[in-house]
C-alpha cells in the first residue's frame, strides 16, 4: 500500500512538471518569434537617435557660426567656413604713420602717405576654394570697419588683382588699410559672394595717436 501511494504521487509529480513546461513553451516561443523584431526596433531606435544628435550638433555648430559672425567674434587665424570653402585672416599688422621728422619736413608730393596721426592696417588673408569650379574674387570683397565710422574702409593697397579663383586651390594676399589712430574698435569684414550675410572678424584696436604727434602734423 505504501509503494502504490508512493508511486502514484511521483507519477503525479513527472505529470505536472510535464504540464509546466508545455505551460512554458508557447510563451518562450513568442518571445523566440518576436526577437527579430525586438532587435530591429532597438537598432532603429539607436539610428533615430544618432541622427537627431548629428542634426542638433549641425544645427548648433550653424547656430554657433551665425552668432560668431553676428558678433564678429571669428579670431585671426581661425579658417571661417564660406559658401565656397574657407576664408582665413592669417595675421594683422599696425603700423604707424611718418612723422615730419622722420620725412625730415618733406611731407607733400609722396604718393600714398601714412602721416603720423594715421595707422597702416596690413591684414593677411587667405581664401581656400573646395568647389570643382572657379569663382571670382577681389581684394574690395575685404573692408575694415571702424568703431565710430559708418562707412567701410576700401583697401589703399592690395597684393593681387581681381580674378578667378581655380577649383581646389587657395591665394594669399597683403591688404592696407588706413585709418585714423584715434583708439577705435576694428573689425575685417569679407563679403562671401555666395553667403548669406558678412563674415566678421575681430582686428583689435587702432592705437591712440600722441597728442605731441597731433601737433606736430597739424603745425
């Protein structure tokens, strides 16, 4: 009687642990089903993600440009993205004007004469063009501004002539401008033939000219 009883319950319990995995199998063969589609619903999902990351760090680099140029904070040496490739101010130069004493009097007659209470502002440039065509440029595409003039300064003098830029190759140039030395805030303004707006770039300032300078030119 014990080993029927005994037999009967291991038989009871072969039988419903039978039942739990036949419980079980459907489930786990959804789960097997569904995996494909789990897994391709996590990878687009990453993508998604990825993209809108690219495209808010595109916008916020675009943003950033916009605000630089809005602001003319672009820097001396900084390669500024253009509608063609690059443009870059490589360096900036101040020079003061002669004195009569250094003209020892002569002052009349010199053609393009810096006196004493103006400065020489030599700014080097360098345009980069990435298209597969040429494009026009020109040293009156550059002007400086001054802090408390409305009008663009043209440059007085300039190392290259208007002309066509070829595909894939860049040019170096030497622009002057001249200004008064008054201590004014100045600026490189570049206008892109192809951009929006002008690309601004910060020159520092103009140093204040001496008030025996002053003298001496206006005496």
């Amino acid at each position: 009687m014990v080993q029927l009883l005994r037999k009967t319950k291991h038989t009871a319990t072969h039988t419903t642990n039978k039942q739990m995995l036949a419980a079980q199998e459907p489930g786990a063969g959804r789960v097997r089903a569904l995996l494909p589609l789990i897994i391709f619903l996590a990878l687009v999902t990453t993508l998604v993600f990825a993209g809108l990351l690219q495209a808010g760090r595109m916008l916020a680099d675009g943003a950033n440009r916009q605000s630089q140029a809005d602001s003319g904070s672009f820097t001396v040496g900084q390669s500024i993205p253009t509608s063609f490739g690059v443009v870059a101010i490589e360096g900036i130069e101040n020079l003061t004007g002669l004195t009569s004493q250094d003209l020892s009097g002569v002052t009349h007659g010199i053609q393009n004469l810096v006196l004493a209470d103006q400065a020489q502002i030599q700014v080097s440039i360098l345009l980069t063009n990435h298209l597969n065509s040429a494009i026009y440029y020109s040293p009156t595409q550059f002007r400086l501004l001054v802090q408390q003039s409305l009008d663009p300064v043209l440059p007085s003098g300039s190392t290259i002539e208007p002309g066509m830029l070829d595909a894939n190759s860049s040019i170096e140039a030497t622009l002057s401008f001249v200004v008064p030395r008054n201590g004014d805030k100045l600026w490189i303004r570049y206008d892109d033939p192809g951009g929006a707006s002008p690309i601004l770039v910060d020159a520092g300032r103009v140093d204040e000219a001496p008030a025996s300078v002053l003298d001496d030119i206006h005496h």
